[in-house]
C-alpha cells in the first residue's frame, strides 16, 4: 500500500508538472501542490494510521488534481467555441491528457478499495453503483475539451475534414455540451460494465471453489445465504440499488437528444428574427441577397445540433441498453448462487 501511494503521489506530480507547463509558469510551482499533497496525506495516515483513511486522502487528492486539468483543458475549449482558436494550448496539452487519464484509473482503483468492507452486502452495492458522480463529470468535462481541441487540430491538417469539424465548432455552445454529457454518461456506464465483468469472474471463481474463504468481500457476499430469513430482503435490496444506479445514465440518454432539439429552437428562432428584420428593413433588393443568407445561416445550428445530438444519443442508448442487460443478467445469476447456498447449508 505505501508502495502504491507513492506511485500515485509521482502521478499527482506529473500532473502539477504538466499544469504549471500548459500556463508557461515556472516550474517551480510545480512544487508547492506537490509538497501540500504530501503533508496532507502523511498528517492523515499519521492520525488514525489505517489503510481506508489513506486511500481516502489520496482520492481526495486526486479529484483536486483531476479538477486542475479540467480547469487546464476548459480555457483553451472555451477559446474554441467563442474565439475560432484556441492559439498554442493544443501543442502543450497532449502529455497532460495521458497523464489525467492514468489519474482516472487510478481513481476508480483507489475509490473500489477504500470503501467499508464490514458490510459486505453495502460494499456490493456500492460497487454494482458505478463511480464517483464527480470522477466521471470532471474526466468527460477533460475527454469533451480534449476532443474540441483535436478537432481544431485536424481542421488545420486536413482541410477535407472542415465541414464535420465545423459543426462541432462553430455551432454555439450546444454541441460541446452534447459532447460533453455524452462522455460523461459512457464513462459511468463503462465501470459500471467492468464491475459486472469482475463480479462474473468471482462467480465462476465461487462455482469452482467450494469452501468460502474470509478475505474477500465476494466470499462474504456468498456467506449471506446462511441466514435465509433476511435473504429475500437482501436480494431486493440489491435489486433496489441497482435500479437506482441508472437514474443518471438515463437522465443522460434522455438529455443528449433534447438538447439536440433545443438547438433546434433556438436555429430557427434566430433566422425567424434575421427574417423579421430584413422585413422591416428599407434596404433595396441590391442587398437582399447578402441579407438573407445572413439571415437564415442560423439554420445551420438548428440542423447540426440535431444531426449530433441525436447521433451520439443513439450509440449511447444502445451501449446503456447493453450495460443494463449484462449487468441483470450478473445480479440473476448472484441471485441463483445465493439462493442455492441457502439449500447447501
């Protein structure tokens, strides 16, 4: 564990090194989160001494790592979008977005090995729940901007691919949003898919492995089935929990498409108003070429924000619907196990 928490120490360093950089500061300052990081989690390990609190605070380090390369990363994307450009950022952001994502890794990591392993009834049910509401938000705000960047990029090296950057880029804040969201919903429903992968794996590992042992969490899991008075209210508990873990992927499948429908509105609000105004113009009709295309070029988000939206919502569906059915059909075999123990013992 301490072996561990310095490697994941030297990957916070990394990320202050590669933050002071993409600002042009000194290097310097690199050093003071680094030192702070290091005072913080030795005074908490130091204090209750326990392996939960440690990797609590080194969790808690790494959201405010994450937070800074959010931060990082958001300023050049809002150049972007309300800019055209974003000047020199993309070059000095690319080790920082390797470094951010091995920071995410690491997080869901530390997040499954810090929580309460007395209950090993709750502890499943926090694993079935996905990660960290936070984690995901912040690493898709990074994944979101990293992608605007990139097609900023590929703009200016192939000049082939301008009209499909271009409505990413140059369509209001709509479609970064719709980016946005869409990433934050696959990255929750991506661990939630790895979580029932692993839970698969234990199973078979119990169905090969006749005596339980009690130095997994999973082994205690299966010794729930020696008490089958609570074991009904138990399995419904877990089926309770994991229909409250899809609130948010819902939310998130219903939302990417509506907001491709809001910037659908809003298109065709301001072409209506640039109509209206040519109407009431007294300008001659030497001008009313120019004005017109003028007018109805807000058309264009009212089409692309659509065609985007309603794109990313389909394949987000369909990877929730997959989730949702491997992740059933895990909890329907747990189920099965647990109850078949009920009659072994």
């Amino acid at each position: 564990m301490v072996v561990a928490a310095i490697l994941y120490l030297l990957l916070l360093s990394l990320v202050s090194v590669n933050v002071i950089q993409a600002f042009n500061w000194s290097i310097a300052f690199a050093a003071i989160p680094i030192i702070i990081a290091i005072i913080f989690v030795g005074a908490m390990y130091t204090w209750r001494h326990t392996r939960r609190i440690l990797l609590l605070s080194l969790g808690y380090a790494g959201m405010v790592g994450l937070s800074a390369v959010a931060l990082t990363f958001t300023l050049p994307a809002f150049e972007v979008i309300f800019y055209g450009e974003s000047g020199s950022w993309t070059s000095r952001l690319v080790p920082l977005f390797v470094v951010a994502i091995a920071l995410y890794v690491s997080g869901l990591w530390i997040e499954a090995a810090s929580m309460r392993q007395s209950d090993a009834l709750e502890w499943l049910a926090k694993f079935l729940g996905g990660p960290n509401l936070y984690l995901t938000m912040v690493t898709a705000l990074i994944l979101c901007a990293g992608t605007l960047l990139a097609l900023e990029w590929l703009e200016g090296a192939a000049e082939a691919a301008a009209g499909i950057t271009q409505r990413f880029l140059a369509r209001g804040i709509i479609p970064p949003l719709t980016v946005f969201i869409f990433f934050w919903g696959v990255l929750m429903l991506l661990s939630k898919w790895w979580n029932a992968f692993y839970l698969r794996l234990s199973m078979n590992r119990w169905e090969n492995d006749a005596v339980a042992s009690t130095n997994s969490n999973l082994d205690r899991v299966r010794n729930v089935a020696r008490n089958p008075d609570t074991l009904e209210n138990q399995l419904q508990f877990l089926w309770r929990r994991h229909d409250e873990s899809y609130l948010v992927p819902r939310y998130i499948s219903f939302a990417t498409p509506v907001l491709g429908f809001i910037g659908t509105v809003l298109g065709i609000s301001l072409a209506a108003d640039g109509i209206r105004g040519i109407i009431s113009s007294e300008s001659g009709l030497s001008g009313l070429s120019s004005e017109l295309g003028a007018a109805i070029s807000p058309l264009g988000i009212a089409f692309d924000t659509t065609l985007i939206a309603l794109s990313l919502s389909i394949a987000l569906a369909l990877l929730l619907a997959l989730v949702q059915r491997g992740e059933e059909r895990t909890l329907s075999t747990l189920e099965r196990y647990l109850r078949d123990n009920v009659r072994v013992y």
